[in-house]
C-alpha cells in the first residue's frame, strides 16, 4: 500500500490538516463462494483523539488493535442483525464501551460501511450503505465527510470547476461517474476558489469505484490517499419467469446465493467480482448433485456490466436467457422505459399506447428473449398494450402503471401466453 503526503495550502480552512482516506469499494464476492457469508461488512477507525480500538459482534472480537485512519477490508459475514460495541484496544466490553451496544441490520447480499467518527468526547457511529455499480466505460467516486469539525466543502479537478459543492459532514456525494484516468483534485471551502488541501495524481480505472472518506480534525497534521484493492465488480440478478415451474434455489461456484425463489420473482442485484461462474438453479431444497433444472452452465460477467439472468419458458424446456442491462441516466423531466420480452410462446409483438394507431407503437417486433433499450416517456400514468406484431388489435393490455421524472424502469413479460401470462414492472438503477 503507498501513501501519498499532498501539499497543504490555505489553512485557514481546515487547518493544518484533515485526514482524507481514499479506498476502493471492494465488491460483494462471497455469494458466490460461500452461501453463509453473503452480507460484506468494513469498519473505519476515524476519531482523531480515541485510542486504537477492538470491535466486537455478539461478544467476540472481530477487529483488534484499530489504529486512527484506518479502514478495515469488508469482513464476511451471513446476513442478519449484529450487536456491535467498539472498545479500547485490550478492554473489556463489559466495563464499558467507546461505541455501543449497538444493533445494526445487515442484509444478504449488501455492503455495508461502520465508522467511528467525531472526537472521543462526542463519538459517532456512523453507518453507509456501499453499493456500487460501475458501468465499463468509467469510472464511479464517491466522497464521504468524516471530518466532524471541517466546514463545508467542495470538490474539483486542479483549477477547474466544483464537481461537488457544498459537502458537510456526515454527508456524501451518492457515486459519481468519472472517466477513467489521472486526477488532481482540490478540496476548497463552500463557493471559493481557494485551495485548502489538493489530491495529486489519483488514477481512477474504467469499471471500478472508489470511495474517499475525509476524516480527522482541524488539530491533525496529515492528509493522505491509501489506495486499497481492486473493485471490477460485475452486478447479477436473477428471475424466475417459468410458470410452471417449483420455488428454486440457485448456486454459484457450488454456493446457495438465492433460495426458495418463487415464479415471478426478481432478485436485486449481486454484486461479484468480474469473472466465470457456474450457474445451476435447483428445486428448492433440492441437492445440485441430484441434478439441476438449469445447468450447469458457466457464464461470463465482465467489470462493470450489469446481467439479468432468467429462467423462462415451461418446465419441460426450460431456457436460460440472459439480458445485458445497463445503468441509464434518464433527463431530469420524463423517464425512460424499456420492455423485456421474456415470455418464450408468444410471437413477435408491438408495444403501443392503448388506444394508438398501428404505426404508433413504441417498440417494435419484439421478439423472445429481446430487449430494444429505453425510449423517454413523460412522467405520470402509462397505459401500454401488447399486439400482434404489424396488428392493431390488443393481445394483452398491461395494466397502467405511474413512472416518475428522472427514473428508469423495466416492463418484463414473462410466463405463458395466455394462461400465466403478465408484465411486471422493476424500478432501475440509474445514474
């Protein structure tokens, strides 16, 4: 790990110094590797004037020795909720903690934050939900105030306009995408131009994120970047859509990720590191070893992408399909809409507002298995049918359905046509 010493100028802002960690946001990997740890979890030691200390769940030490300035790898662990107590280093929980008991709900599948923060007089925990979701053509930064006695600041390239403006603490920026490159960076006081510290020479990779926590107090001397690890993380999720098919689980690498999953149902996403993976889904509670209803199948996800991985069509001849999705970043007046044929025996169809004539349709010969993008749509009630392809007349009315500005959403026709035929609607990820 290198450390970086930038230039300290101006101050008066903040001081000699004021601690700035910049570290990767490691993806959530375990999943697919073990299907108890399925919930990643780190801890930043950022109270300037406490001592190092131990951090304990449910009475055992799972960090010891914690200096200032540091912030841990994410720690494995299975989903659920934790009673957290961070103490001195070598004290006894029972005679007392710095922070806690406190108790903190960690989901399946999540990545999560836990900071201490502020002086020790007035210790904070501080928790931050991690969820990253880089697309392969940039990059993702997120900055996080930790510096409880900073001001409020904004960020910028050396010389140039504010990327972030007026950041106070305990707040962060949400992950912003960057392209990929070499940075230099200024933190300035809110609305001025003046240079209070600068970050020289950060390099940030195309389909990896990172997350920079200022920490520390106007007393400190110190300012520092700690690159840590690697975060080409692909996002994952899965949908059962066969109609007549059993709650499955699915497994990864041999590992349980998702269990008892009924038809209609679509996973949020996985985070993984980019990679291989053999995919099999199972009746639930089935063993793989006694055969798989999908798979094994070894599927490609590569850093940055984000895959919709589906069980369609009826039992007998299930089919895997798999849809590459992508973050959209919708305008700020209107939202973008796409739809997802996912039902394997109905035909080419047209997607038009109800009521249209039959070249008005939105989205055109949409066959199986095809999705044809977002088209921007204006906020408020949709009201959509389903057609023959070519044809007028109304197959299948999809039932309204209210979109919102700046959002993006998904229309997904799954099941059998007629019989279990129906369109669900996901909100997106948008940029």
């Amino acid at each position: 790990m290198n450390n970086l010493r930038s230039r300290s100028r101006n101050a008066g802002l903040l001081g000699t110094a004021a601690a700035l960690t910049a570290a990767l946001a490691i993806p959530f990997a375990t999943a697919a590797q073990d299907a108890e740890a399925d919930a990643k979890v780190r801890v930043g030691h950022f109270s300037p004037d406490a001592p190092a200390v131990d951090v304990y769940a449910h009475g055992g030490a799972i960090l010891e020795d914690v200096p200032f300035g540091v912030l841990s790898e994410y720690l494995e662990v299975p989903g659920g909720t934790y009673t957290i107590e961070v103490v001195a280093a070598g004290a006894d929980p029972a005679d007392g903690a710095v922070i806690g008991p406190v108790d903190l709900d960690f989901a399946a599948g999540t990545m999560t934050t836990v900071a201490a923060t502020n002086e020790l007089a007035n210790i904070e925990a501080q928790v931050l939900a991690d969820d990253p979701m880089p697309q392969g053509d940039t990059a993702q930064v997120r900055i996080v105030h930790f510096s409880a006695d900073a001001p409020a600041v904004d960020i910028a390239p050396d010389g140039g306009d504010a990327l972030i403006t007026d950041l106070s603490y305990p707040d962060n920026t949400g992950y912003v995408d960057l392209p990929g490159g070499k940075y230099d960076l200024e933190i300035r006081p809110a609305g001025s131009m003046d240079v209070a510290f600068d970050i020289p020479e950060i390099t940030l990779t195309d389909g990896e994120s990172y997350s920079v926590f200022s920490n520390g107090s106007l007393a400190d001397d110190a300012f520092t970047v700690l690159p840590d690890g690697d975060a080409a993380v692909a996002g994952v999720r899965v949908g059962h859509f066969s109609a007549d098919a059993p709650n499955v689980d699915v497994y990864a690498n041999g590992g349980a990720i998702l269990e008892d999953v009924p038809f209609g149902a679509l996973s949020d996403y996985l985070f993984v590191p980019a990679g291989t993976y053999t995919i099999e889904v199972v009746a639930a509670g089935a063993d793989p070893a006694d055969g798989a209803v999908i798979g094994p199948v070894d599927l490609d996800f590569d850093g940055g992408t984000l895959t919709t991985v589906a069980a369609t069509n009826e039992l007998a001849e299930i089919t895997p399909v798999v849809i590459n999705d992508k973050r959209v970043k919708p305008a700020a007046e209107g939202a973008k809409v796409r739809v997802v044929h996912l039902s394997a025996n109905a035909p080419k169809v047209d997607i038009a507002p109800d009521g249209s004539k039959r070249n008005e349709a939105i989205f055109k010969n949409l066959k199986f298995g095809q999705s044809k993008g977002y088209t921007k749509v204006p906020a408020g009630e949709v009201d959509l049918d389903i057609r023959a392809a070519g044809e007028r007349a109304k197959a299948f009315d999809i039932p309204p359905f209210t979109v919102e500005d700046g959002k993006a959403y998904s229309a997904i026709a799954i099941g059998q046509f007629p019989d279990s035929f129906d369109v669900i609607l996901v909100e997106e990820a948008s940029r």
